[in-house]
C-alpha cells in the first residue's frame, strides 16, 4: 500500500535517511504545461528549516523530474522523480537503535518486519510527504485547468483557534506568517505558544481547514468510494493525523434535520457542468453538507478540517522500554518540530488534490465513456 489513486495514480518510495525520496505518478493526462518552479514553490512550504518555528534540518528539496514530460508538457507516460536527502544526522538516532519511542512506529513496524530503520522513523518518518507534496503539485497543474482551487490553512493550535469559518477570512493571506494562518492576530498568539512549547522541549498540535472550489457535480461513487471518504482516507494516511471531519462535521449531532438541512434552490446566474438548463443551476441556501451529499459532490464548496495531535519526538526524558522488554528512558536528540501544523499545510493540499483529481477523472470515464480534460 505505498499506491494511491485509480486512474491518476501515485506511488511513493524512500526513507527519512536514505538516499532520496521519490515516485512515480502514472495517470497524468498528456499536454498540461509543467510548471517546474511551482512544484518547487510547492516543496518550498513543505521543507523544514523555513522557519524559527519548524526543525532546523537543512534541506534545499530540490526535485528532479525523470520521466514523463517532453518541451515543458506532459507526454501520458509515468512522470518520475526523485528529492535528494542532503542534511541527515544519523548519529542523532544511534541511542534510540534498540529503544521503542513512545507514540512512535517504531514497535509496531519492528513487530510487522523484524527490522526497522531508526534513523529518522525510516519510511515512518514525515519527510515522506515530499512525494505527496511533488505529485499533488502535478494534480494541482491539473486541477487549475479545471477552474478548480485547493486552499488549506492552519485554523487552531492547541487551545488557539479561529472564530469563524472560512468565508470570514481572506484566504490570500495564509502564506503572510510562519504558521499560515489568515488571521494576522490569532497567527501570532499560535506562534508564541508554539515557541513557548519549544522551549520547553514538549511539542502541540491543531488543526488543519481544508477548502476546495470549483469541482463539478459527480464526483464520488454511490457505496464504498464516497468522496468524503477517499478524501478522509487520504487525510488519515498522512503522518500525525488524528481526525478528520467534513461539512458541519460533528458539530451537527447537536441541531436537527430542520436546521441541518441544505434547501433547494435555482440560481440563474450560474451554469456549471451539473444537471442545469443553458442559464440556471440547481443549488443550495446553505452548505451544512459540506460540497458532499451521498458521498458525491453537489457543486458547492467542499470543506473539511483535519486534526493532528502533537509531534511524538520530546526533546525531554520519557519512560519506555527497550527491544529486549526492559525498562528504560529515552531523551531524543536532532532536529525536530515543535508543531506540525506549518508544514502540514501544503501536504494537506496535496492530498486533497490528487484525491480530487483521480474522481475527477474516474467521473470523466464513467459519463463521458473515456477520459478527457
């Protein structure tokens, strides 16, 4: 299972301190122009060392693409790539060869194998998500096209959260502070806090707001491959997630239906690829549902948030215990966040957008009988 996707579909290779990580994304329609330094851009908000807020491991991340494109455009063929490990510290790992570090993978993929690599987490490690972050930038090339829009943002660390949903704020500003939050204030008090936790050698964790634009009516299957729960899927694939809810999410167990639900109505302004006459669309008064009803989209915005609790590495003494069963403690050493929610961001995106793209396409075959964009 290091595959995601159907039709655009993505498999991912290589360890935190290993030679590189990479991948192979097959399914990336022909003629879509490659836009080298935007999937860089991508990797740029992923990279550690962006920060005083992030690990201090030194990475350029840079890609390289070896396959797949021809003149600048995409050729059908499977575009490989690969990102250079440049800046390990492998030494930093030796004293936790033979120990289990709590709420890590470090005992369960020992019991899995019989073997694990310690340095980093090995493919357990976060830094695997460059390759989500290098094939989502290609979905995103995609996507853009299509005139539909991915936008993440940090809404809560620990006890700091927004206020209000995603219509209150101008999203543009996400990328204006460390933390990528668009409220200015609340950004700073999440900085302080997260510097505060850093000195202290603890780490915290929050809350990533997920907000997709522009997707068509259709996409999503009736039963087991409902779009909400590809993209929960997707979410809870990636490093540290806890939780991941959609629409009202559970917020909605304390309303009832007459509040809940999302009305009917015809909006002759628009006319998007839905069921709709040459110069109306059917829509909604409200979204409670999130952009998803019977697990397809119904045209409006899909959002959904995704929880992620606190990085696992303490740069403090803890209990555990050792390979032979014995009783120990551990005090990490390295480089490491103090909160993921930074540079969780740009992942979060990268997995709503080769999530949406592979329906997308899957929509695309089903109504049209192949595949076209």
């Amino acid at each position: 299972m290091n595959s995601i996707g159907r039709i655009f579909r993505v498999t991912t290779f290589g360890e935190s301190h290993g030679d590189a990580i990479g991948g192979v994304v097959d399914g990336m329609p022909a003629g879509i122009a490659i836009d080298t330094d935007f999937i860089q851009q991508e990797l740029n908000r992923r990279r550690p060392g962006q920060s005083n807020i992030t690990t201090a491991r030194n990475e350029s991340d840079r890609v390289e693409l070896l396959s797949g494109v021809f003149e600048g455009k995409s050729t059908g063929c499977p575009i490989g790539f690969i990102v250079r490990n440049e800046n390990q510290h492998s030494a930093d790992y030796d004293n936790m060869r033979e120990v289990f570090r709590p709420s890590h993978a470090d005992y369960t993929y020992t019991q899995k194998y019989g073997v694990r690599d310690h340095r980093g987490g090995g493919r357990s490690s976060a830094r695997i998500t460059i390759s989500r972050c290098v094939a989502g930038a290609l979905a995103k090339l995609v996507l853009r096209q299509l005139g539909i829009e991915i936008a993440a943002y940090t809404s809560q660390v620990g006890p700091i959260a927004l206020e209000h949903d995603y219509h209150r704020y101008d999203l543009s500003l996400t990328e204006s502070n460390a933390v990528r939050c668009p409220d200015q204030l609340k950004a700073e008090e999440m900085i302080q806090l997260i510097q505060q936790v850093k000195a202290e050698g603890d780490t915290i964790g929050g809350v990533i707001t997920c907000v997709i634009k522009g997707c068509p009516v259709g996409l999503g299957e009736p039963e087991f491959g409902k779009l909400h729960a590809q993209l929960g899927a997707a979410m809870l694939s990636i490093n540290a997630v806890k939780g991941f809810e959609y629409g009202d999410g559970f917020a909605a167990v304390t309303q009832r239906g007459s509040e809940q639900n999302d009305i009917f109505t015809v909006d002759n302004n628009v006319c998007r690829d839905s069921f709709a006459t040459s110069h109306s669309v059917v829509t909604t008064k409200t979204n409670h549902s999130g952009g998803i009803q019977g697990g397809i989209s119904n045209g409006q915005d899909i959002f959904f948030r995704v929880a992620f609790k606190p990085v696992a590495t303490l740069l403090r003494e803890q209990e555990t215990v050792d390979i032979h069963g014995k009783a120990t403690t551990l005090t990490a050493r390295g480089r490491h966040d103090a909160c993921v929610l930074p540079r969780a961001v740009p992942v979060v995106e990268a997995m709503a957008a080769i999530t949406i793209l592979d329906a997308y396409l899957v929509y695309k075959s089903v109504k049209n009988g192949d595949i076209c964009i």
